[in-house]
C-alpha cells in the first residue's frame, strides 16, 4: 500500500509575509508535477504539530482528525473564501472552492496508515498534501511545494529539518517596501486594533532576527526578489525550476488555483494579482514618510545589500540610533492617530518600550551575515546581484 503514496522531494519557500507569496504560489500551483495547498495554512497545521509530542506520537486515527480539524476553512466555502481568497476561481473569476470534510479525513487516515515508517512530522506533511491532491485532482502529484514563514526560524528550520529531500527557496522584496505593505495591511481594515501595533513590531523584529542569522539563507538555498518575478518571469522562474530539478512549463506563466484560472481584482482588503506589470509590485495606500524610510532602510541594511537591493536611502546609524532610543517614528504616531492614543501615551506602552529595548539591545544591528546567498534574479536599482 505505500507504494500508492508519493515519497516526495519538496521545494520549499520561506518568507516574511506581504512579499508576493500569493503571486507566487498561484504560478507554481499550475505546475503539473507539484502538489502545492494554497496559502500559508500548512506551515501553521506543521509548526503546531512539532510542538506536540501528543500529536506527534498519535496514530492514523488521531492524526487524521487533527489534520482535518486545522484545514476547517477548505471545508467551508465562505470560511475558504474569507481565509485564503479563493472566490475569484475559473475564466469569469466568479467561482468558489470547497473540499469534502469526511474525504479529506479519510484520505489522510490512509496515508498516515501508509506512512507508518517515516518520521511523524514528514508523515503529516505528506499526508496532508495526499488528501489535497486526492479531493482536488483525484490523484497524488509527485513533488511538492510547501510556503514556511520565516519570522519563526525555530518553527521553520524544524520544519525543513524533517524534510529529507528539499530545496530551500527565499521570497524576497525590498525590505522598506516590505515594511509599507505590512503597514498597509495592518491599518487596512478599522477599526484599528492594539494588537496590530504589536504585529508590526514583531515582524520588523522578526526580520532583524532573519538579519542576524536565519537558517537556511545560505549558499544551499536561492534568493527569489519578488521585483525580478514582475520584470523577468520567465528568466527568475526558469532560475527556480533549474535549481529546484523541476522542468520548466508554460502552466508557470499563468496564475491558477486548485488547477483554475484564479482572477484578483483589487479591492480594500486586497491588492489583486494583476500579473507580471512591474507597478503590481509597488505598494498603495499608507505610504512611508521620508524619514521612516531612512529607518528603515538603515535597520535593514545588511539585509538589503545582501540580497542586492539599493539600500542607499538609508539614515546614519547615529541619526537610527536616536530615532530608537528617543523619539517614536512618523508610523507609530499614524498608528497612535488610529487608536485614539493621546500625545505622549504611545510611548508608556509596554509593546513600545518592549519594541524599544529589543532595538536598543541587538548588538550590530545595522550589520548582516557575512555568508553569501544565490538570487534567481536581475541586478535592482544599479545594485549588484547578491
């Protein structure tokens, strides 16, 4: 019976998050040789389970049912279409998705019980594309792709550790912009919430600690920016498919999910999949003010010229290094501004004096790694390629 189920060799992509993952998932979903979930729901079902020994040492039974207790949303079309997007399916972009519940559950009892001599976290992972392809396709695909967010390098490096046979990609944007579409998600939706304040400081933490040394961004994996996909799909994704031992296929040029046309429209809570047109890359909405951008800018500036980005808008660190420790940024304010905070309340905050500490106590924090990364892509802004 386990001859049925694939074992896979997985390409898998790490992120930050409002980098164009979306984008760039719905080009390889298309790819007929990759079993690929939509979203980023598989990194939180695999990141839960390697902090449970219970579910770890579970059987097929109890595996099964938490593996279909955390895909709830594929279950139910308005919980699918709020969670991942996908009610913008097929030619007219005017289709919803939903899968079978008890054929899910059932698919996955049968790979874990198929799966039996291979380590519990990679059962799961396999087991779970398995049920994917089976309700979608009616068959299994024999690669798979698998998103990991990077802001949790203890999660994701355990994660990549039980995958056997891998190849690690990074999905990388310009880490100012990076910031402003965070920005703008994060103030997109009002009432504006403190806990989004909080978001923001744990991303940008997150990022610093990617700078300092995050597992995988080395010469073993490839850098993919998000602005060379827009100016040179078919050069960065041909780069992908060669690293990946994937051959190239023109489904890779069209975005798609669960094997349908996927159309995405802007709206308020989404900026829409518009294609390759290079300005779909720029952000919209809440902009960066000159001076947080030079923050920025210099907070990741390791960061930036290492994967060959024009970081030359970045402030002095001495001019950073005051901004950190003494004043609060154009951004906290416009936040401040949302939840209604009084002058001078924002900085009594514990999230912000937290955030503060945090800056003030990383040791070379306008540095970088020293080691070397590969980029799928073109030089940007006269900056050389990483």
């Amino acid at each position: 019976m386990a001859g049925s189920y694939p074992r896979r060799p997985y390409v898998v992509l790490t992120l930050f998050g409002r980098c164009g993952s979306l984008f760039l998932h719905s080009l390889f979903d298309g790819h007929p040789l990759l079993s690929s979930i939509p979203g980023i729901a598989p990194y939180g079902v695999l990141g839960e389970a390697a902090q449970s020994p219970a579910v770890l040492a579970a059987g097929p039974d109890e595996q099964a049912r938490f593996l279909a207790a955390r895909f709830a949303h594929f279950f139910n079309t308005p919980l699918f279409r709020e969670d991942a997007g996908l009610d913008r399916l097929g030619a007219g972009g005017d289709e919803v998705a939903s899968i079978d519940a008890e054929a899910f559950r059932g698919h996955a009892h049968a790979s874990l019980a198929a799966r039996q001599d291979q380590a519990p976290l990679l059962r799961l992972c396999e087991a779970m594309h398995d049920a994917f392809d089976l309700c979608v396709l009616g068959g299994t695909r024999p690669r798979g792709f698998l998103q990991l967010h990077a802001l949790v390098p203890t999660h994701s490096a355990a994660i990549i550790d039980s995958l056997p046979q891998r190849k690690v990609l990074f999905l990388a944007r310009s880490p100012v912009e990076n910031i402003e579409s965070c920005v703008n998600a994060l103030l997109i939706r009002e009432p504006v919430q403190r806990s989004r304040l909080t978001k923001l400081y744990n991303i940008v933490g997150g990022m610093l600690a990617l700078q300092a040394g995050q597992p995988y961004l080395d010469e073993g994996s490839l850098a993919v920016r998000f602005e060379d996909l827009k100016k040179a799909p078919q050069e960065v994704l041909r780069a992908i498919c060669g690293f990946a031992g994937l051959p190239f296929d023109d489904a890779l040029l069209s975005s798609t999910y669960m094997g349908r046309a996927y159309q995405s429209p802007p709206t308020r809570r989404n900026p829409g999949i518009r294609g390759f047109a290079a300005p779909s890359a720029a952000p919209s909405g809440y902009r960066l003010g000159a001076k947080d951008r030079a923050f920025f800018a210099a907070l990741f500036r390791g960061l930036g010229e290492r994967l060959g980005y024009d970081m030359s808008e970045a402030a002095p660190a001495a001019l950073v290094e005051a901004l950190v420790t003494r004043h609060f940024l154009d951004l906290e304010l416009e936040f401040a501004r949302h939840l209604g905070l009084a002058d001078g309340q924002l900085a009594r905050q514990p999230d912000t004096l937290g955030f503060r500490q945090q800056l003030a106590s990383m040791p070379g924090i306008f540095g970088g790694p020293a080691c070397g990364v590969r980029s799928a892509g073109i030089a940007l802004g006269g900056a050389a390629t990483a």
